[in-house]
C-alpha cells in the first residue's frame, strides 16, 4: 500500500479528550499505521476542522477524513455528502457494521444498514446491498461476497406487505446482473448463517445456495431490525465485536465515530477508513 494521509480533526493536541491521540498511538504502532500519515487540524472548533478537512480531501491533500469522536453523527454526514457528494452511481448514504471474531476461524459477517437509512425504500436497500459488497471486497479483499436479504419470511413461508417490501430490492438487485452472489428469495436470519438450518427451510439446493454455505453480507430491512441486531450479536457473552459503523455510497471515504468510541475502537476505524482510502486510490487511478 502507498502513502495515505488521513484526515483527523479531532486530533487536537490541546484537547483535555486524549482518546484520538491514544488511538494514533495505537494505530501507528501497527503495521500498517507505518505508511499512513494522520492530519490534525488546528482550528477554533472540531466543526471548523471538519470542514477543513473535508476541503483538504476535496483537493486530495488527504486521502480520507474520520471523525465523530466529538461531532454528531448528522454532522459529520450532512457535511460529507455537501462536500464529496455521493459516489458514481450510488443516491444513498449508507452504513455497515463488520462483525468481526476474536476467533480467528470465524470469518467476517457485514450487518447493512444499522446506522443511517431508518425505512429504506427497496431501491434503497440495493443500494445498500451493493455499497456494501464493495466495502468487504476493500475490507476483505479475495473473500466472495454472499449477499442475503433478511425478512420474518424465508422462501415465501409468510405473507405480508413488509415481505414483498423485500421481494421487491431482491428483484431490483437481480435485474442488474451482479457479479455476486445473492440469495434469490428472502431469509430469516438464522437461515442465512446456518447451512444446516437453510436445507430445512429453502427450496434452493443448487450449489453455492444458503443450505450449502452461509451469507456473509446481511441486509436488514430496516434501521431498527440492523441496529438491534448488531448489538446483540456482539453482546458481552459473544466472540464476536463491532467494527464500524462504515460509511458507503460517499464519492470519497468519510468515516463516523461513535462519541462514545474508546481508543482501542479509533484505531480500529482509523485502519478501516484507511483500506478503504487505498482501494478508492487504486479505483481512481484505474479510470
């Protein structure tokens, strides 16, 4: 990976709030935090260095921006999306969360949208589905993204008009012939991690289908469902924890903390806004 430069306007020397600062600390003590460079900012207000980070990212005199540390979550996005603007062919902003193992067996499972789109419209959660294939393929580079649309119903086991909410961004998806897979009907969610509990419920047995290998990408189909799922799959009995919430469907990569990040969770997303600076790199440098 070449030199990135990140963008942290909260990193204020001056601050009494060490937590950015430690987890640059972290973050540079790894292997990679050795090619990056973290940008502070000295400015009246964490939201008068926001701004001026996001022109420097504008300009390209940094790479990506975090922050959320101090500033509110519609802040930081109201500002990304007025300054970078939405990616190419994306009209929404959204967010996913990578549930990641302390075991090492265990491989990452992305939760979208638990942070931004309260009632997606199906078009919405394509856009969601896609943003998110392209954040593990940054993330997770080489590992297949298995794409499944979570539902109370799974193969048409029920009927309703939040299931056929659903149906409907699975046909959207679909229709655009992606280079993924993606589970052709909706799934409850133990269907979509559990082959063995997939070949009870599904009709699907062809190869590659659920009741032979497990989805890695969940789309919830709304903000409640996703946001009370992710915290209760990393709750305190669990292997696994949060990583995120990450931001898709930006022209350029803007990261949102949680105010209540500690430093060990900065210098997590400070490495993931960074992989995903490096990949957007290679994308530009490829057009």
């Amino acid at each position: 990976m070449s030199q990135i430069s990140i963008g942290l306007p909260e990193l204020d020397v001056s601050s009494a709030d060490t937590r950015m600062r430690d987890a640059v600390s972290l973050f540079s003590a790894t292997e990679r935090g050795s090619q990056v460079q973290c940008r502070a900012y000295d400015a009246s207000s964490p939201l008068d260095g926001y701004a001026q980070a996001l022109k420097d990212l504008q300009s390209g005199t940094v790479d990506c921006v975090l922050a959320g540390s101090i500033l509110s979550s519609r802040d930081v996005i109201r500002g990304a999306i007025k300054s970078v603007g939405l990616a190419e062919g994306s009209s929404t902003v959204s967010s996913s969360m990578v549930m990641r193992s302390d075991d090492t067996q265990c491989a990452d499972v992305y939760f979208a949208d638990p942070a931004v789109n309260p009632s997606p419209t199906p078009g919405q959660l394509v856009d969601i589905a896609f943003a998110t294939v392209e954040t593990m393929r940054a993330l997770n580079p080489g590992v297949e993204p298995r794409v499944a649309f979570l539902s109370f119903s799974t193969y048409g086991s029920a009927s309703h008009a939040l299931v056929d909410h659903v149906r409907e961004a699975i046909g959207l998806t679909l229709e655009r012939s992606p280079t993924f897979f993606v589970a052709d009907q909706e799934v409850q969610f133990d269907a979509a991690l559990n082959p063995a509990i997939a070949a009870t419920k599904i009709t699907d047995s062809s190869p590659g289908s659920l009741a032979e290998s497990p989805a890695n990408i969940l789309i919830f189909p709304d903000l409640n469902a996703g946001n009370i799922a992710y915290k209760a799959f990393a709750g305190p009995h669990s292997s696994y924890r949060a990583v995120g919430p990450v931001l898709q469907g930006l022209a350029r990569p803007v990261n949102d903390l949680s105010r209540g990040s500690t430093p060990q969770e900065i210098a997590q997303m400070i490495d993931v806004t960074v992989q995903l600076a490096a990949m957007n790199n290679q994308s530009t440098a490829g057009r």
